[in-house]
C-alpha cells in the first residue's frame, strides 16, 4: 500500500514522505490515526505543501542541531503543574507543557512534535526527556517537576 505520511513515524519517515507499508499496517493503524493518507495523484500536490512546511521547521545540518542541543542539554526545566497529596498530578504532563516549559526557561522554541517522553509524567520530581533535533541528533533535557 502507497501512502503518504503526515506526521513523523519512528522508522518510516517524516511528513510528506510517501512510503510503501503493508496493507495492515496502513489501513489498521497509520490511516485511522491520522497519520497518513493514502496516495493519490491529487494527494501528492499536498506532498508539496507538507514539505515545504516540513523544511521551514527543521534544522537544516548537524553543527547547528549540536549547537541547539548543546544549548538544551545545558538548561534546567522547571515545570509548575497541580498536585494532591503523595506528589501525584491531577492529570499528566503532556509535551505541548514541556515544550513551553523550554521556552520558558530560555531555551529555544522547540516543536512539540519533536519531543519524547518514555513514559507519561505523573508525578513530581526529576524527569528526563529526549528531544529529536535532527535524525543523527538527540538531545537530553532535564525536566524538574514542582507542585504550583
């Protein structure tokens, strides 16, 4: 099955890709959830659009991907969210907080989409999440959170 991705996949490619995957694959999984299209010669026009999109946001080489991660890796994160009792959140911690969090405490602005969190955020204290800046580069950002 042919189709186009709209949103980065771990090991399949970058929007405005156009893959091949299996039937399964694309139908059961990578469709529904919005995160591809199926080919089309009228959908290819939009390949267009999402990679020119794609391009304005990402990093174009390494040295400057190390620069931005150097800057990262070198910031402390703290990030304010509401807390009962046992240090357990009202809800998680989702990457669009994260990425503001970074912006926030002085760092560049990072695409939420960017951002991986192994596990979800439920509790206070330090966690550490990966931010994706180029395919060869991975940045470490130390996130500290606190009760508001």
């Amino acid at each position: 099955m042919k189709l186009i991705l709209t949103q980065e996949v771990s090991g399949l490619g970058g929007p405005g890709d156009v893959v091949e995957v299996k039937d399964g694959y694309g139908r059961n999984y990578l469709v529904p959830r919005g995160l591809a299209l199926r080919w089309t010669r009228g959908a290819e026009k939009d390949v267009e659009a999402l990679r020119r999109g794609r391009a304005a946001r990402e990093i174009k080489d390494l040295g400057a991907a190390n620069e931005v991660k150097g800057r990262l890796e070198g910031l402390t994160v703290t990030l304010p969210v509401r807390a009962g009792s046992g240090g357990r959140l009202f809800g998680s911690v989702t990457v669009a907080d994260v990425a503001k969090a970074i912006t926030a405490a002085g760092g560049p602005e990072v695409d939420r989409r960017r951002i991986e969190v192994d596990q979800p955020i439920k509790s206070l204290g330090a966690h550490r999440v990966s931010v994706r800046l180029h395919p060869e580069v991975l940045a470490t950002v130390p996130v500290e959170v606190v009760a508001s």
